[in-house]
C-alpha cells in the first residue's frame, strides 16, 4: 500500500476510536513518547500516559465523545515521520452538557516497523469567519 494511504488509514482508524470513545483503541493510535497540545489546556502533555490519565479524569467527570468528523485531510510525507493536518468537526459531552466543535489538528506520524502511530497532536481552535 502507497505510504500516505497508510497514514491516511492510521488518521482514521485514530478518529473513529476517538469517535467511538473507544479509550483502549485511541490510545493504541499513539507512540508511548507522544506529545499533546490542545488549545484547551493550558500546557502540553508530554507523554501518551499523561494524556491517559488526564482523560480517564475527564471520563470520571462525565466526559463522552458523541462524534467526530475529518474533512480536508493533508499528507506530507517526511521519510519516516508524515504530518496530517484536517478539520475536526467533533460532538462531545461534558458533565451532561452537549458541545459542537470546530477544530482544526496536526498529528504527526511516525513509522514504527510497518504501522503509523501518532507521536504528536496538536489541536487548534478555528476562528470563526
């Protein structure tokens, strides 16, 4: 298989775990030294067990993703490293409210024998026009 439909496929079998909160299969999407920056936090997480822990947090306060939607997916391929950028459209719930996002995200793939696995992920808020 052509190596930007391999990351292609590892986006969105990233995105629909993270659709699906299926907590196990999203993480698995993630090198164990992968980084995080969410325009929600006020810091970067600097490891895939720290993000872990920070969403078993948010599941203990009521947090469920309801949905998620990609559009306008973009791959550079860099050698061993791919960098996917798209739009998020994303349907989540935070202690029994219901929110509606548009977000815009880079994640950043790196080849780990022959699969994808996500090393970083940045999300960022989009302005409204």
């Amino acid at each position: 298989m052509d190596q930007t439909l391999q990351v292609r496929q590892a986006a969105a079998d990233l995105v629909a775990a993270f659709a699906s909160n299926d907590t196990a299969r999203y993480f698995a999407c993630f090198s164990e030294d992968a980084t995080f920056l969410f325009h929600t936090l006020p810091q970067p997480l600097l490891s895939r067990h720290a993000y872990e822990q920070l969403w078993a947090q948010w599941q203990a306060d009521g947090f469920a993703v309801l949905a998620c939607e990609s559009g306008n997916a973009q791959v550079s391929l860099q050698g061993d490293v791919a960098i996917f950028m798209h739009d998020v459209a994303t349907h989540i719930r935070i202690a029994g409210e219901e929110h509606h996002l548009s977000e815009r995200e880079t994640i950043v793939f790196r080849r780990h024998g022959e699969r994808w696995l996500a090393c970083h992920e940045h999300l960022s808020v989009v302005s409204p026009a």
